[in-house]
C-alpha cells in the first residue's frame, strides 16, 4: 500500500467534471470521484480526502501502487482533460508499513459522509440546505419581482448565468468579505470550520453561511430587479455600492463578531456596544 500525494488544479478538475456531463456539481468529491476513475481506474487511491487551499486542491489517498505505476497507468487510458487537471510535477508517494510492531499506538481521523444517492450522491445536508434556500428564494423572488428558474452556477463560466443567479454569486462575495473582517477582528483561526472542514478559510465559511437568507438573498434580487429594469447599469458595481449601505444599516460585521462571541462562550462586558 502506497501514501499517494496529488496537488490538483480546482478549475481544470470542474472543467473535466463538466465535460464528462457532471454540470452543476457544487461539491467537489463528486467531481474527485469521476476524475479518480478517469486517470487510475482500478489504481485510483480508496480512501482519499481532498485538501482545499488558495492555490488549488491537494488530494491525499491510499493506492495499491506506487505514484510511477499511477502516471504510468494515466498516461496510457486518461483523457487529456483529466491529465491537465493534475500538477504530476509536484505528485509524490510514499510506500506504507507492511507490518506494525505490537504495542505501537497510532491516531486515526474517521469522516462519514451520509449522501444521498437519488441526489447523484449528494451530501445530504447540502440537499436539505438547498432544498430550504430554494424555497426561500422563490418567495423572495416573487417579492421583488425577478425571473427565478432555480440555483444555476457554473463555476468555470459564471457570467452565463442569469441576472439573479450572478447577483446571488457577487452578493456572497461581499458577505464573505465581510465575515473575513469579522473572524480576522475575533482572532478566530480560518482552516478551523465546522461545516467546511477542507478549506484554508473554512470558518469564514460557515460564518457566511448563517447570513445567506438575510442579507444576501434579499440584496442579491433587490439590485437584480434593479438591473433587469435598467440594463445599462453594471450589476457588480451596483451589488458594491448597495452592499455597503445594506451592510450599515443592517450592521453586518458587528454582528457577525458577536455570533462569533456567542459560538465560543465568550463575554467581554458588552464592549461591542461601542464599536457599533
């Protein structure tokens, strides 16, 4: 057994993903999965898990061969989109222990992922999420009047979606953004999320998440509606702008700092009166 260490490119693995009829995928292990397939076959590592960091995905696995007999393998069946998809310069592997000395302790990490298999195996928390989020925004786009097909995000070509989805895509930019400010001011570590364990920024990440109903949904299709009436008006730079005033009024980052507070048990005498 080998310990096999695969720097990935996240837009050339979608890109692949998307060409092998896998459109829409929101979840990257699906994506891993059939790129997996693709390049090693009855090689490909089990089990894996997938690293996220700012420069792209770092796949870590267990394979019956060593990383040689992998390329080799690669390179005689995968198609070119799969084999653009990995840095094989930066690959490595490592052969494991056939045998263990009696006594010696050793840590474990288990991850079980329950998913959802009339969902393309789907987690089933991000089904029942999405489930919960589509429900709210056709009412909200109801509310203001927008064209609402559903969520339709193609992270390769995300220009093409619609006037609503794209303002959905640019509006959680800016929420992140701000639970960026919010995590850097509490002094909380970013890779430490709770949701989204495999990210250099994962708690930025479920702190954003607990305002995706308000503000950003509502935001995304108040200035969607805003641009669809006048479409000389640049959507992104309009989404900046109203955010900003949104931001204030609703007092965002303050409040994110005091969820954050609030997750951690920690009181600090109400100091954030004054910051507000």
């Amino acid at each position: 057994m080998h310990m096999i260490d695969l720097p990935l490119d996240a837009e050339r693995l979608l890109r692949f993903a998307h060409g092998q009829g896998h459109d829409n995928i929101d979840d990257t292990g699906y994506a891993l999965h059939a790129w997996l397939a693709a390049a090693f076959g009855a090689l490909a590592p089990k089990p894996f898990r997938a690293l996220e960091h700012r420069t792209g995905l770092r796949l870590l696995g267990y394979a019956p061969a060593p990383l040689a007999e992998l390329r080799a393998h690669a390179d005689d069946f995968a198609p070119p989109s799969a084999m653009s998809a990995c840095r094989w310069e930066d690959a490595a592997s490592k052969p494991m222990p056939a045998q263990w000395t009696t006594g010696r302790r050793l840590g474990f990490e288990l991850r079980a992922c329950p998913v959802s298999r009339a969902e393309r195996e789907r987690d089933v928390f991000l089904v029942a999420l999405d489930r919960a989020k589509a429900d709210g925004r056709e009412l909200l786009a109801d509310k203001f009047s927008v064209p609402w097909e559903g969520r339709r995000y193609d992270r390769s070509r995300p220009t093409d979606a619609d006037v609503s989805n794209q303002a959905i895509n640019h509006a959680s930019t800016f929420v992140e953004a701000a639970a960026d400010v919010a995590v850097a001011v509490v002094g909380a570590l970013q890779p430490l999320g709770f949701i989204h364990e495999d990210s250099s920024n994962a708690f930025t990440l479920d702190v954003t998440d607990l305002y995706r109903a308000e503000p950003t949904v509502p935001l995304a299709f108040k200035v969607a509606k805003r641009v669809i009436d006048e479409p000389r008006l640049n959507l992104e730079r309009e989404l900046r702008r109203e955010a900003a005033r949104e931001f204030r009024h609703f007092k965002l980052i303050p409040k994110m700092i005091d969820r954050i507070k609030e997750l951690f048990g920690v009181d600090d005498g109400g100091g954030d009166e004054e910051r507000e």
